[in-house]
C-alpha cells in the first residue's frame, strides 16, 4: 500500500520505530564461540566505516526528523570506537536529547565508566556469561572475567542504572550456570537477562537443538527461586520479567526464538558502515552512508529511512521452513 504522509519511522502493521540500534564498529576483543571463529573475521575496512561526523549527522536525522527517542550504541565492542566519549557527548547534545545506552563485552569499561557517565550515557548492558573463569575463558577464549567484573562495578559506581547483564545459555556448555549468574547479579544489584542463542554466528553453525530455551531457562531458576511475573507491563521491551522471591530483584528473559515479541518491535538498525535495516534478521538493507558522501540533503536521507522502515515484514520468520540467515554476522549488524 502506498505510505501515508508521517514522518516517523512507521510501517505497513502498525508499528513504529523509536528504538536506533548503532553498531560502531564491527571489531571484538573476545572471540565468543557462538558469535565467531578463533581466528576472528575480516573486519570491514577503515573507509567504509562511518566517520564520527556522519554518524553523528545520521542520528541526528533520526532524532530530529524521525523520531526516534532511545539510542543504543553498539557493535562488535562499541569500547573500541576511538574517541567514544566525544561522540557519546555529541548525541547526547541533540535536541530532543534522546536517551543514550550501550552494549558492551566490559573490557576497558572499568577505567572509562566515569567518563562515559559524565558525557551523557544513561544506561549500559554488559555481555557475561558465567561468572567462572574457567568457563569465561572456554566460551570467550579470552581470560578476561575479572576485567569484565571489574567494568561492571565500575559503571554501577558511574551511577549508571540499572547495569544490566545479557547472558546466553548454550546446551552441553554453560546451562549450569543460570543459578549462579542469577546469584550473582542478586546480590550486586545488576539486572539480569537471558537471551535464547539466536542464528547470527559468523560460522552459520547454529543449530536449535542447542539451544537453551526460555522454557527451559526458567525451570532451572525456579528449582531455586520463586518467579512471579512483573507487575508492570511490558510494552515493546524485549525481555519478559519477573520478580525474584516477591523481589526486589527480578530477572528478565529475551526469547527472540521461541516467543518472538515482532508485533511490539520499535527497534531500528544502522550497522558502522552506514547501513539501515529494519530487522535484525533482515537481508535487505538501504546503504544511507553512500547518499550521505553523495551530498544528499537531510530529507532525502530520511526519506530513504522511512521507505526501508515501511517494508518492514512482520516478523523474522527464524520458524518457518524458509528461514535463510542473515549473510552478515552480529558483530557486523550490532545487537
């Protein structure tokens, strides 16, 4: 159907997108076995990333033309984007002034927590899988918990919560480590999310069977707690939440694979190289950093924004029989 005059971020179901995804670059400092190869990946060339000044621009755009309200900076490991803190000050100067958080993998974080609080950051989610260091070094292949625990208290002392942790669970690996994780987080006051593994490896090796559902993930932690659903509606936050032993600690679970939450989605994407999808696990995308070194003027950008948005499908179809993975990985898409 032809799009109506609106100038957000709207699609054909209704939906509309005021959550900005930005990945800032696609490198890691981890090599998760469920996200890449030992010997990592080809990183994208310095020249097709975005320069600060044309991310800066493309946010800006989406914040003043439209609509969008929440950004969330991410990668491959966003603490690797040299002169972050200047750039997290400049988005957090735009008016409106969104609201600013970021996903990171926490090495690094503990000496620059502070800094990123004071140029504007509200929010941080930091990746963490177990909290044995034995297992951290078999998953990440990297002997880095103690700098990964050391962020996080870090950005906790920045004032800037609720920490959260995202965890993946993965079959014949780490399931044991849902009680402690949650343990953990209890007692340090973080908030804790699981996410079901989903198919974005750069190895395309996913498979469902090992898998840890939400299902499963939540009789293991009821065999110790007692979970009573959130009081508060949960809009179109990906997490299911719920209170742990009457609260007030709680602990959420993203089940993008098992219960997808596609009807409420208002997240949209712009990878570092310029690139804007309307999904997660699209493999369409409108390349905006091309019209942006061509000279194209704002509207025309926005315009580009919305038509990729108004194609949005209406879910991402990971159950149906046709389900093809995203050709790019999730450290070149951000999460």
């Amino acid at each position: 159907m032809p799009r109506p005059e609106n100038p957000h971020l709207i699609d054909t179901f209704g939906r509309v997108a005021t959550d900005l995804r930005v990945s800032l670059t696609d490198r890691c400092n981890l090599r998760c076995t469920y996200c890449m190869p030992a010997e990592g990946l080809d990183w994208m060339p310095g020249e097709q990333v975005l320069t600060d000044d044309e991310l800066v621009r493309l946010i800006r755009i989406a914040v003043e033309m439209l609509g969008v309200t929440d950004i969330r900076l991410t990668g491959g490991e966003p603490l690797l984007r040299p002169g972050l803190e200047d750039l997290v000050a400049r988005i957090t100067a735009l008016q409106p002034r969104p609201k600013v958080s970021m996903t990171t993998n926490g090495i690094g974080l503990a000496k620059r927590a502070a800094g990123l609080a004071a140029a504007g950051l509200n929010r941080i989610n930091v990746s963490l899988d177990t909290v044995d260091p034995e297992m951290f070094k078999k998953i990440t292949r990297r002997d880095r918990l103690s700098h990964v625990l050391a962020g996080l208290a870090a950005a906790r002392d920045a004032g800037m919560a609720p920490v959260k942790v995202n965890a993946v669970l993965m079959r014949g690996v780490n399931e044991a480590e849902a009680v402690p994780l949650l343990k953990f987080c209890l007692a340090e006051g973080y908030h804790l999310r699981f996410i079901e593994q989903m198919p974005l490896d750069a190895q395309h090796g996913w498979n469902r069977g090992e898998m840890i559902t939400a299902a499963e993930i939540l009789a293991m932690l009821e065999a110790e707690f007692t979970l009573t659903p959130f009081p508060v509606a949960r809009g179109g936050a990906p997490a299911e939440r719920w209170l742990v032993d009457g609260g007030p600690g709680d602990v959420g679970v993203i089940a993008s694979v098992t219960r997808p939450f596609c009807a409420a989605c208002e997240r949209t994407r712009l990878t570092a190289d310029g690139a804007v999808r309307s999904c997660l696990f699209s493999n369409d995308e409108t390349d905006l950093r091309s019209l942006v070194r061509a000279g194209a003027r704002d509207e025309e950008v926005a315009d580009a924004w919305r038509a990729t948005m108004w194609g949005k499908l209406a879910g991402h179809e990971i159950n149906d029989a046709g389900f093809a993975q995203p050709i790019r990985p999730m450290s070149a898409i951000g999460g």
